[in-house]
C-alpha cells in the first residue's frame, strides 16, 4: 500500500518521556475500510501510539498523516476526520446525554440544524433512545461507553481510532458494542486496541502488535499465523521424562512440553515443530516401535493469543541477547 492510499499512514514515530522510550521507530499504513487489531502488552507503547495518531501528542520524531493531512502541518484538517474513542472517555457526568452530545456536535463546528441532525444520528447508532434525558452519571458502564461512542462519531468521521472500547463492560454488552464497531466499520477505516484477543479474533482481519514501544509483527490472521512455530498435541501412556527424552530426539522437533492431567496416567505433551506432518508420522513411528499407547495426536493451528505471545517472548530473547 503507497502512503497517497493509506487513510491513516505512521511513519517513523518516536516519543520520549524523560529518559523512558515509550515509542521507538513505528510505521504503518491503515487503507479504507479496514478493521484492524492494534495489540500489546502493558506498557508496550499502544496508547501512546494512539494519542499521536490522533493530535493529542506530537511524535519527537516522525510523521502522521490522516486522509491525506499531516497532522502536525495540518492539524485542525486532520483532526476533523478522526473520532476517537478513549480507553477513559472524559464525559461530563452532570450533563444530560443529548444537551453533551449538542455540545460536542457545536465543539465539531457543527450549528442548527446539521448539529441536531448528527446527534439524533448517533443516538440511534449506539441505540441510546430513550437515554437521552438521563445525566450521564445514572448510566451504567455500558451505556456510558455507548455515549462514549456517539460523541466520537457526531462528526461522521472518516477514521475510528477506539482504545479498549469494551473494558470493563459485561457480555452481553461487549457483543452489543462489538457488533456495532463491525457495523461502523462498513463505511469507516477503524482502528482498535484491545486487550480482549478473542474480540479481535472475532471481528479483525488485520492485526498490527507492539512490544517495548517497537513494532513486532503486522499482517493478516493468516499471514502471522504461517510465520509462527506449528504445534502438534500428543498424550501418551508412558513415564513422563521418559517420553520427553525420546520426543525431543525426533527430527524436526524444537522443543516439548508437559501437560500433566491430573488424576489421568496418560502424559500430554506439546511439541513445537518445524512441520507438523513429518514430524506427526515420527511420533506415530516411534509409539509403535516402543510399544507406547498413543491416546492423542492432532494438529494445534496458531491461535491470536500464541501468536501475540510467541512474538512478544522472540522480542525479549532478542533484547536479552543484544543486552
């Protein structure tokens, strides 16, 4: 993707507080349309990220362009085209739900009737009817994060930048939100930082992951689920340590690890493989040979959450060594 198609496009970011690298030479470029999965661990530089994506910092080093507009050069141009959900949405609890949400459409530069127009809009995309005389402290969590929602599309943004939109939030009202961040993101580009895996899973085809403030894996499900180790399930009757010694001297095999199933006499272990099909016909082999009981053998595909963790460890091997 070229930087004139991205709708928002990273480039090179770099932020410093004091002596701490929150931020450490990012890129990226988001196109129209996408849905994409912004992951990291605590203090991986993910929110900071996120506030230099949308004005409220300033890179040290770096640019951003949203929709064309630099956001440093071009900033009120920029911003227009952004709504932004915080992880901590600053509402006006006293305010009734529609007098904040008139205030914000006129914060947008929006008057008369455009402004009544795109608040009873956004009333009916987050499904707040019959909310809207309510002051925005006797909302649950849920419905406060559905204002939350609202205020950042009165404008009718091009980008969606969301942080952690469903924290804290019960199931049922993590799916009511989910589903209308999918809805949204038929006519929006949306970016969304979760800690909720399954949640990405569920709606994101994209993922972008960072660790220590640097970028460690972007691409499709598919893509970063093919550049990770495969895995295959084994559970045999044998002596733990045993069997260990003998799985690991089959070719192809990276490393093992037990499960114990308490109360079972069946051993479980996993193994890390460079491919799983040869390697599974080796072990199939050697049970038959030695005569061990082979209760299970099948194929673990990557899931987000062992794609996430396998980079996030390769990320401190790597720092370990350098160190």
């Amino acid at each position: 993707m070229s930087v004139s198609d991205a709708v928002i496009s990273a480039r090179h970011l770099h932020k410093r507080f004091g002596d701490v690298r929150a931020v450490t030479d990012v890129s990226f470029d988001i196109g129209r349309g996408e849905l994409v999965g912004f992951l990291g661990p605590n203090g991986a530089g993910k929110s900071t990220t996120m506030k230099m994506l949308t004005g409220y910092l300033y890179p040290d080093e770096g640019e951003v362009t949203i929709a064309g507009h630099a956001l440093e050069r071009e900033g009120r141009s920029a911003r227009a085209r952004i709504g932004y959900l915080p992880e901590h949405t600053p509402l006006y609890r006293e305010m009734r739900v529609d007098r904040y949400l008139a205030f914000v459409a006129a914060v947008r530069g929006l008057r008369g009737a455009r402004a009544r127009d795109a608040v009873e809009r956004v009333i009916q995309a987050v499904d707040l009817e019959g909310y809207t005389a309510r002051r925005i402290r006797t909302l649950s969590k849920g419905y406060r994060q559905r204002v939350g929602l609202a205020q950042a599309l009165v404008a009718d943004p091009e980008v969606l930048i969301l942080d952690e939109p469903t924290s804290g939030l019960d199931p049922a009202e993590i799916v009511r939100i989910r589903d209308r961040i999918v809805e949204l993101a038929a006519t929006k580009t949306v970016l969304l930082s979760t800690h909720v895996l399954p949640e990405v899973e569920e709606v994101c085809r994209r993922v972008i992951i960072i660790a220590a403030g640097r970028l460690i894996a972007d691409g499709t499900l598919e893509e970063l689920a093919a550049e990770t180790s495969q895995a295959l399930a084994v559970t045999l009757t044998v002596e733990p340590e045993e069997g260990r010694t003998r799985l690991e001297e089959i070719e192809g095999v990276l490393d093992v690890e037990i499960q114990f199933r308490p109360g079972c006499s069946d051993v479980r272990y996993r193994l890390r493989v460079e491919e799983r099909y040869p390697v599974a016909e080796r072990v199939s082999r050697l049970a038959y040979d030695e005569g061990w009981p082979l209760v299970e053998l099948s194929h673990e595909l990557p899931t987000l959450e062992r794609i996430f963790l396998a980079r996030v460890r390769e990320l401190a091997r790597r720092e370990e060594q350098e160190a």
